[in-house]
C-alpha cells in the first residue's frame, strides 16, 4: 500500500498575517505526519504526530495558541480514530494539556473508554504521568486579543439592541487534523482544537465526537472535520462523508456532496479532509473541500507534496 | 397526523426485583408524554416530560437513581434533538442536576452551543435558575451497593490476575430514552443516563452524541439508543438507524441491521427505539429492537398501549 496523508490547519478566513505562517504550518505537519509513515509507522503514528506538530505552532487554533473561552481559559477537545477496529479515544473540555491528541490516544489505548471530559480527563492525564502546564504556557497573545476583540463586539451589538450580525472574521474556527493510510493498509484520523473564541465554558463542539470530528474504517475510509462546530455536530458530517463513500461516490465528491447537505439543512461553513478505502492498486483517494473563504491543507502521496488555501488553489513540489 | 411515543428503560439484564418496577416505570413515563401530546403539546414537550418521569424513578439509570463513578458521584449525560430543525442541545459529566433532560433542553433554546459539559454546564444551570442538588439526593441505595459489587469483583479478577470476564450483570446500563410524534407531524427524540457504574470520573458516553445516543430529523425518523455505550458510540448508532430508514428500511429492519452491524463490526450489546418519518396516511412506523437479554419499553398509538420487556414480548391494553 501506497503511504499518504493530508491535513488541515482549519478552514475559515485567514487574515494576511497570519496566512503564511498556516500554510507552513500544513505543509510541516504534513511531512511529519509522512516521515511516520515512511519509517514504518502506522497511520495512527501519523495523524498523531502531524496533530501534534500544529499543536505546538502557536499559530494553530489548537494545543498552545488554543482560543480562548470567555473565562480567556484554554479548554481544548481532541480525538482519535483506528480505522481497523472503529478504536477511538478522545477528551474535551481538557485543561492545561499541551498536546491533547496524544491523550487522546492514550485514552483509546489504556482505557475501556472513548471519550473523557474536565477534571477526569485532567485526572487520567496526570495518572499516565504527563503534568498539566500552567494555563499561561498554553495562552498567546494573538488568543488574548481575539477574545478582547470578540467581547467588546458582543457587547457593543448588545448594547444597540441591534439584530445579531456575524462576529468578526478572525473569530472562525480553526480546528486542525489529519488522517492517514499507512503501508498495511490502515487507515486513521485525528482532530484536535480549543473551540470557538468567547464560547461558554464548558463548550464542548464536534472535534472530539466519533462521526463529527472524525471518522476512520478500513472499509470506507477516513474523515476529519474544521469549521461551525454545532452545524457539523448536527449533520454527524464525518460519518455522512463517510455514508457518501459507502454508496460509491468519491472521495472528492463526498467531501462536496456532504458539505452541501449541510449548509442547506442547518446552515454554517465548514472544510473536510478525506482518504477513500484503498482500492485495488492500493493508493486511496484524497478529497478535500471547504464552504469558508479558505481551509489551510497539505498532503503527501508518491513523494509528492501538494498544498493550498484558497478554494480551487492547489500548489505542488517534490520530496 | 397521529401522535405516536415510543421509551426505553434500558437494555440489561433486569434482576427480578426491578423487572415490575422499571414495566411500570415506562408504562408510566410514556403515558406521561402522550397526555403532552394530546393536549397539544410538541414532540419535544413529549420527550422531555417522559424522559424526565424516568429520570424522577429512582429505578432507572437516569437523574435519581443514576449509577455511580469509581468515586461514588453522579455524572450525568443526556440530550434533546428536534426533528424540524436538527437543533440540539445536550449536557455531559454533570454533577448536581435532578433533570439532566431538562438542562439538555435549555442548552438548545438559551445558547449557541450544543453540548455543555461538567462544571461549565451546571453553571449554565445555576445561570438559569436552576439550582443544584446535593449529591446525596441523586445517589440510591441500589446504586451504591452495585458500585460497591463492582469494585469487589474487578479486584477480585485483578487479584487472580485471570482473564478479563464479563462484570456481574447488574452493572450493565440502563439509559432511558424517548422519540415521539406530535399532532404536527413534527419528530423529536431524547435520551438520559447516569452512565455505567464504575466509570472513570469524567467517562461521557454515547448518550448526549448527536448520532450516538439519539437522532431525530423530520425528514428521516427518530431514535434514542441504550446499551455499550462505547460500542454504540464507535459505530453511530442512532444516525446509523436514519441512515437504513433513509435506503426504505421499516423502523423495524432498521433498528435490526443497525444493531446486527454494530454487534458484527465492534461487539458489545444495546437496543433501540425508532419511529420512521411520517407517511402519508399521517402515520409514522414503530420500531424498537435489542440484543441485550431485556429492554423495557412502552410505545402509544391510537389510544393503545403496547409494552414489553423480554424479547419477542408485546402486551397491550387499550387506554
């Protein structure tokens, strides 16, 4: 089988400052994520370690530079899906974690458990050895001004009792993830995020959700989700994308197909990231699509490294 | 169309002691959500008012009478989902809540969000005037000595150092649930447990997933599932459910395949309640389904009654 990843650093729009740092960011966790999987890894090795490089890059929306509710707390959730035996394991509403993913993993692999919230996910963390950092390592600068930013225009359209309009544009979603096919054939995904700026505390959204978040099955294919996290978990647009696959269409298609249902039916933007099931050549299919203005992704198959971020963009160079 | 409601008491193995009581039990609750129907009331006034009597009955996994976690707390899990529109609202590891169910309902009408969790959803709570209760007043006799059972016996396995076995039967889960019909046409399900005794402090399962623990959409069906949570969780179950109504299955076939893919793709055990959209004579089918030895359930339509709680039973009385 034929290794290849793709990840996502988040769809919505990016502001210039911070565009290029994202499309590095991809590009970066993808080749770590690929370099797993060229060694010898599995896939979950993979989407494991592209998930945990974004991470630990501040400019991601996830691990340290994680929005930041409207306590101006980190609470971050994260998952992880074996396509092999539907395997999961996930946390959220997790404080003072620098890399949820890999507890998430953890959480799959020394528990009877898929998913583990707040002071128990922060309890199982410190038993497996790992101490929770201080909130201040987890906050930048760039979070501290966007929740700022994002009160002071809640309060000021509370204010004129003026009918909700949208919130300003850096305060979309970006939620980052990955998912892979490794040389056995397997299939993983991963997803990890801090949520959505100004959220309620205790917000929990689709990233850490089997069928939400993610989805991964040998027989079908994986899934990773970024965007409106209350639209995706309404749809289970993971496993939609998922369902697509199972009637045929292709990666690329379902990606597309499943986002359309989604805006028609309850509204809000989002981009996915999709492997199809290997096929007989043992290459799988690689689909990406977003409804926001951009999605940063990257993906490596055959020694190829291809990435974009505005819709229709698609760069490329060799490895 | 003709209001319809289906509930769930849990699939288990009930011990004879609690077999009359949780009967009554759902016997109870679905008529308490069909007299909301026929004075007028939504299908989601319906869900929430059965799922609340069950969460009142201290025989029931749910609200009073919740299992405990290896600490001896009550977390509670549940959500609500409306057919007309997918809105959803859903809480999980709550501490001090009498009505789960409740909250879930408020999550959907007062925020944005669609999942609260922990101590940012009791916020929530006591930012609605709801105030919380002493744990004391959630935990049961019953459930404690289980917790106490279940401890006794995994230190006894630890100990012998044998194979894992299967946990003494009283401790598999009781989850309640509800999907109904109004006079409307309008779909709704809900869903509500205290998860499964000796859980890790902070286990969520699959009852406040959207696709997991219930689905509802006007243009499908609804369903609330009970059972593995994990298993349940891992295959999306009750999106699973919709997406076999979707292909032309009855609510009846539905509820079996998914049930059959689930126990052949990642074992485990669990059962089902599904009503199918609504057809044209303004009347939607009726299914429920489980793989557990018993699954109490009550289902009205047209002024009967039908229960039943060993496989293949239906009893029933016109009210």
């Amino acid at each position: 089988f034929r290794p290849t990843i793709i990840v996502h650093g988040g769809a919505r729009q990016f502001t210039p400052d911070t565009r290029d740092l994202v499309q590095e960011g991809v590009k970066a966790a993808a080749r770590q994520g690929y370099a797993e999987l060229t060694k010898g890894g599995s896939a979950m090795d993979a989407v494991v370690a592209a998930v945990s490089a974004m991470e630990d890059n501040t400019v991601f929306n996830a691990g340290h530079g994680s929005r930041l509710n409207l306590k101006g707390q980190v609470e971050a959730d994260a998952i992880v899906i074996d396509g092999r035996n539907l395997g999961s394991g996930a946390v959220c509403g997790l404080q003072g974690c620098s890399n949820p993913v890999q507890l998430a993993r953890l959480v799959m692999e020394k528990t009877n458990h898929c998913l583990l919230t707040a002071d128990g996910a922060r309890e199982f963390m410190e038993s497996q050895g790992i101490a929770a950092v201080p909130s201040s390592e987890l906050v930048t600068e760039r979070a501290r001004i966007e929740l700022e930013q994002h009160v002071k225009f809640s309060s000021a359209v509370e204010n004129l009792v003026a009918p909700r309009s949208a919130p300003p544009p850096s305060s979309s979603c970006d939620t980052v993830g990955a998912v892979a096919m490794d040389a056995n054939g397997n299939l993983a995904a991963a997803t990890s995020t801090g949520g959505i700026t100004a959220k309620l505390p205790g917000r929990v959204g689709d990233s850490p959700i089997i069928g939400s978040g993610a989805y991964a099955d040998n027989t079908v294919g994986a899934v990773s989700t970024t965007g409106c996290g209350e639209s995706i978990m309404k749809v289970c647009l993971a496993r939609r994308v998922g369902e697509l696959l199972e009637k045929g269409k292709t990666a690329q298609e379902a990606a597309e197909h499943a986002l359309e249902f989604m805006s028609g039916r309850v509204g809000g933007a989002a981009g996915v990231i999709v492997l199809s099931q290997y096929g007989n050549a043992g290459a799988c299919e690689v689909g990406h699509h977003f409804i926001t203005e951009n999605m940063a992704w990257a993906a490596i198959d055959e020694g190829q490294l291809r990435w974009g971020v505005d819709p229709g963009q698609e760069m490329n160079e060799i490895i």
